[in-house]
C-alpha cells in the first residue's frame, strides 16, 4: 500500500514538473526568452520593488513576440529625425497598455499605428511617436522620464493613456489586501504552469465578499486628481502639450454578475474590488480625466468609448489585441490630426 502511494505520488511529481518544463519551453519560444520572476529575462533591468525600467538594447525574438527596446529604454525604434519647422514629436505614456503587451511587433503597437494615421495624413510633415509605456509605470514615474529625456528629445506633445496602475496603488491605500490569501509557495515561485493555470483561470476566481465594500471614493478621484495635475505642471517648462485620454477596458459600463466577472478578469486582483466596483473605479477614473480635460481646455481623446466590448479587440480586460490597438490609434489621431493641421 505505501509502496503504490509513494508510486502514485512520484508520477504525480514528474508529471507536474514535466508539465512545467514543457510550459517554460512553450514560452521560450512564445517570446525568445524563458521568464525568470514573472516576466521574460532579459527585458528589464530593475529589481523586484523598484521603479519599473526596460533594459536598453533588449530584443525577445520569438514566434509570438519580436520585441526590442530602444537606446532610451523604450519600446520600438529611437527617434530620428532632427529637430525642424516640419517635425512633430510625440511622447506616449503609460503602463503595460501603452507598452502593448499583446502587440506582437513594435510596427503593431498602439502608438508605432498612431504614427502611422497621423503620417498618412500629413505627409507634408515628419510625424515622430515615442512608446514611452513601461509595464507597471505610473505618472510619477512617466515624469521623471519625459523631465530626463526633453531637452535631447524635445517632444511636442505628450499622450497621456496612463490609469489602471495608478488606480491600483491608490486603491490600495484604504484596504490592504483585506480578505485577500496569502500568496501561496507557486506564486512566490517560479512556475512556468502556475502561470498559465493563473491566466486561464483568474475569471473563475472566487471573489472574497469583503471586497464588496471596496468602491472608488471622493479620497481616491482626489489622489489621482493630484497625480494628474503634477504631471501636467511638471511639462509645463518642458512646452510639451498634453492630450489626455481615457482608459480602455473591456467591461462594458452596465455588466453585473457573470458578464462582469468575465469582462472584469484580472483587474479583480488588480484593484482588490468585485467586478462590479472595478468597473466603477474605472469610469470614476475615466471621469476624472474628462472633467481635467474640460478644466484646463485640453485636447481629450475619449478611447474608452472607441474601442468596444468585443472579445476580438481585447487579449484581457485591459490590454488589447492589434484590432483593439488600431482603433485605439485611430480615435487618437483623430483628436490630434485637425491640431497638427493648424
């Protein structure tokens, strides 16, 4: 009897770690790198805590992904065109969702399309955008890099398509991870199969109840409000101008039950609220830009209705397929292009 147990427990042992190992392959050659901590090695050079920052130089040349990260630690090509009356610079800021995680080429990427539209439409001028999003960034962080960068650069406006991570570490000031597990030793660890049952199963997730009660407040919008507001003070003396966007997400503004959860996915863990009260803080977030937008007479690019629940425009509930990217892109071109005519 012993003897089948521990039998059955070896198979059950070899099985996982050759699931696990076959799974590490699979992203190995998924994205051309195999992932150490959560994320492809290679990609970034900080340490776990610390601002977030793409390695310079960095490439993942996989069957799925070509990714390659500039000499300013940007996604896609450098700048190149020097400064003159005809060309027009443009800074896109934001996480992983101006990054464009699901893009599977620099060339498909929300941003490198916008380049594209605006190019077509002014082909008098040279049209230049930079893919400042770095996954996990937040407006503090884009400032400092826009602040770093201007004065070699020198953009001449600035999208503004920042949210969900500032959204979450505002959150999390008023409830720290109430009701939430202790992470178990697989997500401490670096398991290739863990990460893929996690990706495919988090819209099953039980939701604790406790998180019910978790709803975006009048201190939340201030915080953000705050955040917003020093980041446009900060280009102030930079004469960089803003163009302020709304966030895209997948849940459409009247999902409950099923249809929330499903839509809502991992933003669930995100902002530590049900589905329904992530959605909620979205929109009050989404708001808070458009009333920003309306107070200082600046240009707003409203992606959040441009881009529809559609399963097809969506890799998750934040991040966008190429479908989801260009229209993205042309609701932003759409907004700047009649400026840039000017």
């Amino acid at each position: 009897m012993l003897k089948k147990a521990l039998l059955s427990l070896f198979l059950t042992v070899f099985t996982l770690l050759t699931l696990n190992g076959l799974t590490a392959l699979g992203e190995r050659l998924a994205y051309g790198a195999f992932w150490v901590d959560g994320r492809p090695d290679g990609l970034y050079h900080h340490q776990s805590g610390e601002r977030p920052q793409l390695r310079p130089g960095a490439e993942l040349n996989g069957w799925l992904y070509q990714i390659s990260i500039n000499s300013l630690g940007f996604r896609g090509p450098p700048p190149t065109a020097p400064a003159s009356d005809n060309r027009i610079r443009i800074w896109c800021i934001g996480g992983s969702t101006t990054f464009d995680i699901y893009a599977p080429t620099d060339a498909l990427t929300w941003p490198a399309q916008l380049q594209g539209k605006l190019q077509a439409a002014h082909p008098d001028k040279t049209i230049e955008v930079i893919n400042a999003g770095i996954p996990g960034e937040i407006y503090s962080g884009s400032l400092t890099d826009i602040q770093r960068f201007a004065q070699d650069i020198k953009p001449d406006w600035v999208v503004m398509y920042h949210g969900p991570n500032d959204l979450r570490e505002v959150l999390s000031l008023n409830h720290q991870a109430v009701g939430a597990a202790p992470p178990s030793i697989l997500e401490k660890g670096d398991f290739a199969l863990f990460r893929l049952l996690k990706r495919n199963l988090q819209q099953k997730r039980i939701v604790p109840a406790s998180w019910s009660d978790h709803h975006f407040s009048r201190n939340h919008r201030d915080e953000l409000e705050r955040r917003i507001h020093n980041f446009l003070r900060g280009i102030q003396p930079l004469k960089i101008r803003p163009i302020l966007v709304t966030h895209a997400f997948r849940a459409g503004p009247d999902d409950t039950g099923t249809l929330a959860q499903q839509n809502v996915g991992e933003a669930v863990l995100l902002f530590q609220q049900s589905p329904e009260n992530s959605i909620e803080s979205l929109d009050g977030y989404n708001q808070l830009v458009k009333d920003t937008a309306e107070r200082f007479r600046i240009p707003l690019a409203d992606v959040r209705s441009a881009v529809p629940s559609d399963p097809r425009l969506w890799g998750d509930a934040t991040h966008f397929k190429a479908p989801g990217s260009e229209l993205a892109a042309h609701k932003i071109a759409e907004t700047l292009s009649p400026i840039l005519s000017k």
